[in-house]
C-alpha cells in the first residue's frame, strides 16, 4: 500500500482517485481512463481485473478498438509492472512507492505504452499528461512528463539490459525484472521444474514468458447436453485433448447460445481434464449392485465455488448415473454453483465447510478436493495476483490444503478416489501437501495421474513424484494444474 508519511516525497495532492460517478471527463480518452480506474481499483481496494474490467466495459459502453485497447492497457500494465518499475526505479528520482497512487500507476500505464505496444513515444506520452491532469490536476504533469520523456529513450530490451542484475550473479533476480514477476516465484517455479538457480534455467524462462501473454478463452460442453462440435459451429475452434472443450480466440463468451443457456461455461482445459481424470480412475472394493447404483453412486466436490469443475462433475455424473453433491463454504460462491450446475438434474449444492463434513463418512465413490491456493498456476489470467501473494501466501495456505485432503480421503468409500487438484505448481502445495498426508495414511494408492492423461504429453512431475500430473502454460497452453489422483485402501 502507499505510505503517506513523507509528503514531500509525494509528487500530487493527496486525494486524487478519478472520479469514477460519471466515468471519464469530458474530452478524455476513455479507453486510458478506464484502464487507469482498473489499475487503481486492484492497487488501493484490491479488486479482481478479470472481474472489474468487464463490468466497467459495459457501463462506460466500450466496444471495439476501444474496448480491445482498455484491456490491453489494464492487462499489459499489470503484467509487466514489475519491469516497468525497475525502469522506473531508474527514470524517477521519488521513491516510487511514496509517489501519489494515480501518478504512479499513469507511469506504469504510460511506461507500457512507451516499451510495450505500438503507442508513438510523443502520444504516449502526452495522453499519459493529459489523464494526470484529468485524476489529479496540474502539479504532477510536468513530473509526469519528464519521467516518461526519459524512459523513452531506450526501447525495452535496451532498458532491461541496464536494469536487470547480472544473470550469473543473480539469475533469480535477473529473470525476475526480465520477466516481470517477484523473485520468489521466479524461484519456487525453478523448484517445480527440477531446474537448479545455478544451473539452465530455460524451462523456467519459458513458464515466466507464457505467463505474459494472453491467454485464448477456453470453453467447456457439459457432457450430454453439448459438446464441442456445437462450440465449433459457433465460431470456438476445438480444444486439443478435451473432448468437451474449446478455444474462444475474440469476443464475449456470454453471446454464445450454449453459454447463455448454461449448456456450456468458461473452465479452463487443465481444469476440465483434471475432472476428468478422477471419473477415469478405476474403483476397488465392494461393487454396487444395478438396482443401488442411483442411490448410492455418489460423488463430491469438496471446494465446488465458483462451479467450473462442478459444472463439469454434475454433467458426468449425469451420463454414469450418478449424483453430484457440490459442497462451498460461503453461501455467495454456493449460489454461484447453483447457477453453474443448474442444468444438471442429478446434482446437489450444499453450504458447508470442507473441513468438517456435514455428511457420513465414506459416503463417495469419487471425490474432488480443488483446494484454495495461491492461484500461481493462473498468472496469465489474473496478472495481479503476482503482486498480491507472498511465500507467506504459500506457507499459511498448507495446514488448510492437508485438512481438506484428510477430509476428502475420510469421504470417499474403501476402494473410492479422490483428485487432490490445485491452481499452483508450488511445491508445498501440491507434492508436499500430498506427501504429508500419505505419510499418516499408510494404506492410500497413488494412481498414475498422467496415465489417466495419457493423450496431454509431458505431464509427469521430476522424479519421484512421476504419478503426479502437472500442466504447465508453456508446454500446454493451460493454466498450471496440479493433479495427484489417490485411491482410498480398506477401512
């Protein structure tokens, strides 16, 4: 957050948050404006962009050039706030963390503009002045206008050169200004890699570099009531290894009649495929006779808010006969569940905590546990969660994971799998969450994830923990899942 302790450090007055009542003032570039009110939104309320940018869309009535340009703004300046502040750093004799939140995020906005898009220097420059004006009157414009008249200078690679520390001195560092992220997840994604700080570093460079750019929009059928042929007629080209997905290169998904009708949603083909692969695990024990089937085949989801999974989960369980309970812990993401299953007649949602079951014990066949994580594994959708998570983040999150796995393996049936899935590749959140947990449970199988898979290559975690699956946005085009699929022993 800023600080407001030193006011001569400060380069506006105090108050300066635009106005957001009417939207841009009269006369101002609204594709800027809008972007800028995102970028202030996710630094002083921490607000979500993916969620933010759409709604102001609509309100302000963005379409088309100006639409596309708003995002790439809000987007890019997200992404690459890291770089651009190392250039900043150089640029600007203020500490940029004392500077008025406006100037420093139309700095941001307007180093972007200057070392990242097609943007002439002299527009970006002078539109950057005009939206300082606009937010926080005269005084920072003529700060403004010289920090960025500096760093367009240099182009890019030319300013990383200076302002990157030296690669074989602090690779972590260097590929941490390089790439735009904070240092410690340039280090915990080398972790997940098998690759040494000191050794190549070529995988992790390419993970870093997929995390900036822009991801398509991936689309997924519910099994049997769409599939991804109606998804192809609409305009989506088929996904690669998800029978039920597809990719959305432009537009709004919510103009598809399938969308609309909730025949189809927005999951991400990691995610579909981790769903997939816990009905694709195979059963032991007891076998349930035709006529307890609908009764007693059941299958949870655990930690089912916002729905993608359930939604998916529901429309499987629906073709195998079965019966869904999705379970969500706050009652607005439950309503959100209710919402994303609504098509699917044999589906339950229930508001109820993960961790102390409000159903038997044993009760499932099947069980998914998509725990909450630092959503490392989502950069490219979600580009300011890089600056929000720390590795404190990661460390307060484990004792939640392992309680929610403990109780996943407690709800499945002698013989019945669980999928432990998170939205990280972190290591001590997904291989040391499920290590400890296999430590106390002696009689648990790890089924061979990838195997499951076998259609995605290159899932296989370093050894030993090849049963293991794990995505990754660089090899897959995905959001980077961690799949572990468990089979519970006898009681």
């Amino acid at each position: 957050m800023t600080s407001h302790s030193d006011n001569r450090n400060r380069a506006g007055p105090r108050r300066s948050r635009p106005d957001r009542r009417g939207g841009p003032a009269r006369g101002q570039d609204p594709a800027r404006r809008l972007a800028l009110d995102v970028l202030l939104a996710v630094e002083e309320r921490e607000a979500f962009a993916n969620l933010l940018l759409p709604e102001l869309l609509r309100q302000r009535g963005l379409t088309g050039r100006d639409a596309a340009l708003a995002t790439e703004l809000a987007y890019g300046t997200l992404r690459g706030r890291g770089s651009y502040d190392a250039v900043l750093a150089i640029c600007c004799d203020r500490n940029l963390a004392a500077l008025d939140p406006a100037v420093r995020e139309v700095l941001r906005l307007g180093t972007h503009q200057l070392l990242a898009t097609r943007v002439r220097p002299h527009a970006a420059v002078a539109t950057s002045v005009d939206l300082i004006k606009t937010v926080a009157g005269q005084r920072p414009a003529g700060f403004v206008n010289a920090v960025l008249r500096r760093v367009a200078t240099r182009d890019m690679p030319a300013w990383l050169d200076i302002a990157a520390p030296d690669l074989a001195a602090d690779p972590a560092g260097h590929l941490a200004v390089r790439h735009s992220h904070p240092r410690w997840i340039v280090k915990a994604i080398a972790a997940a890699l098998g690759e040494d700080l000191r050794g190549s570093l070529a995988e992790t460079q390419a993970v870093l570099a997929a995390d900036n750019d822009r991801p398509k929009v991936h689309l997924c059928a519910v099994p049997g009531l769409a599939d991804r042929q109606e998804l192809a007629d609409a305009g989506c080209q088929p996904a690669r290894w998800s029978q039920f997905g597809a990719y959305l290169a432009d537009g709004d998904p919510a103009s598809l009649a399938a969308v609309k009708a909730g025949r189809a949603g927005v999951q991400d083909e990691a995610s579909q495929l981790a769903a997939l692969a816990l009905t694709r695990a195979e059963l032991t024990g007891t076998q349930l006779g035709p006529a307890d089937v609908a009764r007693a085949d059941r299958w949870l989801d655990l930690c089912a808010g916002p729905g993608g999974k359930a939604r998916l989960l529901a429309g499987l369980a629906d073709v195998a006969g079965a019966r869904l309970v999705a379970a969500e812990i706050r009652e607005h993401r439950a309503r959100l569940v209710r919402e994303a299953t609504a098509v699917a007649g044999s589906s339950a949602v229930v508001v109820a905590d993960g961790t102390i079951p409000a159903w038997q014990p044993e009760s499932f066949s099947r069980v998914l546990a998509d725990v909450p994580c630092s959503g490392l594994g989502a950069l490219r959708r979600r580009p300011e969660a890089r600056w929000r998570r720390t590795a404190e983040t990661v460390a307060g999150l484990g004792a939640l994971q392992r309680d929610l796995l403990r109780a996943a393996l407690d709800s499945a049936r002698p013989g019945g799998v669980v999928g432990y899935v998170t939205c990280s590749p972190h290591v001590a959140e997904t291989r040391d969450v499920v290590g400890a947990v296999l430590a106390e449970r002696p009689g648990t199988e790890v089924l061979d994830a990838p195997a499951m898979l076998a259609e995605v290559p290159e899932l296989s975690c370093p050894e030993p923990y090849q049963r293991f699956a794990q995505f990754w946005p660089h090899r897959h085009g995905t959001d980077a899942m961690f799949v572990a699929i468990l089979r519970r022993g006898a009681a």
